[in-house]
C-alpha cells in the first residue's frame, strides 16, 4: 500500500511511540547493525531477539543500551557482551535470520541489578503469509526502525521511509539502506477488509547491494525454537 507523504510522517511516528523501545544496536567484528525484541506468546518463554544472521557468529558482538530501554535510571551498562549471554544466537543461514532467546538477556539484567524495559513487536502483527501474498511488484510505502551510524560514532534511533516490493517469494526494500540497518525492522502497512487500515511488521533487512532482500516474518516464526527447546 503505497501512502502519502503527511500519512508516511504520521505512520512513522506511531510506529516509534509504540514498538520503538524493541530496537536495540547492534555491532559485531563484522558490522554495525540493528536487533530487536519479538514476543511470539504470552511471556517471556515466547520472547527473542531478532537480526541477520551475517551479523553474528563471530566473537565480540554486542548490544548497546539506551537509557529508556533500561530501569532503574543509572544501574544497567552501557553495553552487553554477546559472550556474557547464554543461550546465544542461533543462526539459519538460508532464512538469513539470528534468533536469541531473550532468557539469559533477562537473567544478566537480574544480575547486575537492573530490568529490560522494552516493547518487543507482538505477534500480533507479525505479517503472516496472507500478508506477504498481498505485496506486490508494485512499490508500497515500508517502515524501516533502526540505529543507524552517525559520523560521530553515536546510533540514534531513525526511522527510514522506503519502498517495498515482492516478485514472485522475493520481498526486498528498493534502495540500498544506510550502515546499521541490517537486521532491522521492517513495517508495512494493508487494508483491512472492514475498510480500517492496519500496521504489519514485515521482517527483517538482509544484507544487499542497491537494494535489500527482506525476511518475512512467515520466514522467521518457521525457525523459531519451540518454547520446550529453551525453557
């Protein structure tokens, strides 16, 4: 669905105001990129963190914290050391998709005397494949929330306002995304039948040259561990 530019504003706001505390930086030995919380349930057994998989794998990776992602003011650090959390990532090389049970994020955080503050995007809008099949190779209005990389080393949280397509399984955003978006959170939105408009989170940026492939979020709940596998 391809908005108007005053809409594509109004969306973008709204998007950061309800899941902007889900997105975290991201940086490995290879790149700087973005990760985000997603809650495939209930409570926390259903909850993990999501990037690309061509981003982890190697050693020093880490998280950085902004303050309102984190309570009480003061106590959490700067920065969480992929090495400090166990379970780690799992990655699925052919979805292009890392997942990270939040467990051990939460039980580092009890640790050292602090609390996640975080809007993990819900299931509920995770697109599903009815979702996915209604793109088209018509460009739609896409939402992607990230932390980029400013020329001073900082990552604030940016909102980019792309075009997004589908030709034939293939989804991929149409231009080439600026450093740290990899792994980031991409949000569309559709019509609804009743007339309503609604917001979908689409998946994820994948690495790409001029444009950037997409994994679908019917894509990234295949993989996703059974609450039994990490309980």
């Amino acid at each position: 669905m391809l908005l108007d530019s005053d809409t594509e504003s109004d969306v973008a706001y709204e998007l950061c105001q309800v899941v902007g505390r889900a997105i975290l930086p991201y940086r490995s030995e290879i790149d700087f990129g973005t990760a985000f919380f997603f809650q495939d349930g209930d409570d926390r057994v259903g909850e993990w963190l999501l990037t690309a998989a061509d981003l982890v794998g190697a050693s020093g990776g880490e998280l950085s914290l902004r303050s309102s992602v984190t309570e009480p003011a003061g106590v959490a650090p700067d920065a969480v050391a992929e090495s400090e959390i166990a379970p780690g990532w799992s990655r699925f090389l052919p979805d292009g998709v890392a997942v990270l049970p939040t467990a051990g994020l939460h039980r580092y955080a009890g640790d050292g005397g602090w609390r996640w503050r975080v809007q993990p995007v819900p299931v509920g809008i995770a697109a599903g494949p009815e979702v996915v099949a209604h793109l088209t190779a018509d460009a739609g209005s896409a939402f992607v929330l990230a932390h980029g990389v400013r020329g001073d080393g900082s990552r604030p949280l940016e909102v980019a306002i792309e075009r997004v397509v589908r030709d034939g399984d293939a989804v991929r955003i149409t231009t080439e995304l600026p450093s740290g978006y990899v792994g980031a959170p991409v949000f569309i939105v559709q019509a609804e039948p009743t007339g309503e408009v609604s917001p979908y989170c689409l998946g994820l940026v994948l690495p790409g040259a001029g444009a950037h492939p997409v994994a679908t979020f019917d894509r990234i709940r295949a993989v996703l561990p059974a609450p039994s596998d990490h309980a």
